[in-house]
C-alpha cells in the first residue's frame, strides 16, 4: 500500500513539475524541497539578540551582529521574511541573516501579529513600531549614522516596499526618507490587485474596495520621481505571486525612476526561484552581491 502511495505522490509531483509551472499546485508540491534546503543550509549557531516592541509575542525583531567585525559597513540590513502574512518566523530564516552577516552587515529581522487574527492595520502599526525601535536599538548600538538597506521575499517584500515609499506615513512617525540606502524585493507582493484572489489576501487587506485594500499595495504610494537604489527580482512563473503583480508595479516605477532600477525577471521562474539566492551560488546571488557592493561605493 505505501509503495503505490509513494508511486501515487511520485507522479504528483512530476506532473505538477512539468505542466503546472506558475500554479498553486506546482509551490506547494515543492515547497518541501525548499525548507529541505533552508535547514540544510542553517547557519548553525549563529548569534543574535531579541528585542520586543510589544506585549503580543509576535512583535519583536532579532538582531544578527556582522560575523567578521573587521568589515566596516556604511548600512544595515533589515529584511522581512516571507509566509503569506501567516507563517514563518525570523528564527526560521537565519540562512538570510547569514548571508548578510558574513558580507559584514548587522542584520535586523522583524516579526508581526499574523492573519487571520490581525490584518493590515495591525500589521503595518507593527511594521511602524518595530522600525522605530529598531532605529533606537541601532543607537544604542552607535550606529545611528548608519543607512537602512531594506529587503523581503514575498509578504516580506510587501512590507519593506510599504515602509519605504509611504512617505507621508515616514513623515508621521518622523522618520527621514534619507535613512534608506536600497531596496531589495523577491517574489514581492506589490500591487494586490493583480494578485492570485485568495483568502489570503482577503484576510490580509479585504476586498478590493475596502479602503485597506489600496493602502496595504505598495504600488499605490510611488511619486512622480522615485531614485531610491531597487532590485526587484520576479518569475514569470510565480504560482503565490502572480507575475503581474510585480509587472505592473516595475511598469509604474520604471516611468518615474531612470537609473538605480536594476530588474531580474526570471524566465519561467517560480515563486521559490526568486528565493533560490539564499542557498546556492547561482547568478542572482551574484547579482545581489554586486548590487550591494555598488551600494557601499
């Protein structure tokens, strides 16, 4: 019974594998391949600190000090991790911290309250609090000078975008647009509207017209000239966010941003691909340690 059981999933996942490319389907059957790679390529020990920014358990952010402390950084990095706005944890992504880390960059890695039970205006008021006590951690730290390199994979990238471009929420909280160095955006969630309809993203911003809907899509808070340094990274393929997703938000930014835009669009390339950079050695590792070396030149 096993055996067929086994036979069964075999052909499962080689159907979804050669002609559901770009589905729902073709991710999650394999999505156990990509945490098979996340724990294999754990870090081990690596050491960071947690700090909370509220009373909830999952407002807090964990700080990864640079491996090699004889590197002298211009910036910091903070990235939020990917999961749908639901699941994951920063603990689950030291791999990301790693890399950054190794390069000799003090890491921040943020947590939030979670859908179902929290939904955009909790998430962005954790995505405002958690920022701001990270700046206050980074002067304590003495690295008040610093810059912010901002990144996130998918619901991750979704946030970062959020934090960056609204600048009349920055203004709010009194924070200057000058503190960002770059941003770095995989499989990111940028116009929800042309997303994949599904509970998800209801339970994340509602319908689309709810108010909440607008204000949760980084593609709405773009200005007439943008020049912060971006590299969005994108499949065609994606089955958890949809290509024209991205698609259209690079076509909104590309007409108000004529240089520091760098785009890689993957062709064929899943939702899982544009994270591929965390583990291997592959062109867009490369293509990210090249752009954060033109940031700290």
């Amino acid at each position: 019974m096993l055996i067929y059981l086994f036979l069964f999933f075999l052909i499962i996942v080689l159907f979804a594998g050669i002609f559901l490319r770009g589905t729902l389907l073709h991710e999650l059957v394999h999505l156990p391949m990509y945490h098979y790679h996340l724990y294999k390529n754990h870090p081990g020990l690596i050491p960071f600190t947690r700090y909370s920014f509220g009373e909830h358990s999952r407002q807090y952010f964990l700080h990864f000090p640079p491996t090699d402390q004889k590197i002298v950084r211009k910036q910091v990095v903070v990235f939020f991790h990917g999961g749908g706005w639901s699941l994951g944890s920063p603990e689950m992504f030291k791999v990301n911290a790693a890399f950054f880390t190794d390069r000799g960059y003090h890491v921040f890695m943020p947590s939030y309250r979670r859908i179902p039970f929290f939904r955009y205006p909790q998430i962005r008021a954790d995505l405002d609090a958690g920022f701001l006590e990270i700046l206050a951690r980074m002067k304590a730290l003495g690295l008040e000078n610093h810059q912010v390199t901002l990144g996130g994979m998918s619901a991750g990238g979704n946030l970062a975008a959020l934090l960056v471009y609204d600048r009349a929420g920055l203004k709010a909280r009194n924070i200057n647009p000058a503190i960002f160095s770059g941003l770095l955006l995989f499989g990111a969630a940028l116009d929800l509207s042309r997303l994949q309809v599904t509970p998800i993203r209801w339970f994340y911003a509602g319908s689309p017209n709810h108010p909440n809907f607008a204000k949760a899509s980084p593609i709405n808070y773009l200005q007439p000239e943008e020049t912060l340094p971006t590299l969005i990274i994108h499949g065609t393929h994606d089955g958890l966010v949809a290509y024209r997703s991205a698609e259209a938000f690079i076509k909104k930014i590309s007409a108000r941003q004529s240089k520091n835009l760098t785009i890689k669009i993957i062709p064929k390339g899943t939702h899982l691909d544009a994270g591929s950079w965390n583990f291997f050695d592959n062109d867009l590792r490369r293509l990210v340690v090249k752009w954060l070396e033109e940031l700290e030149d």
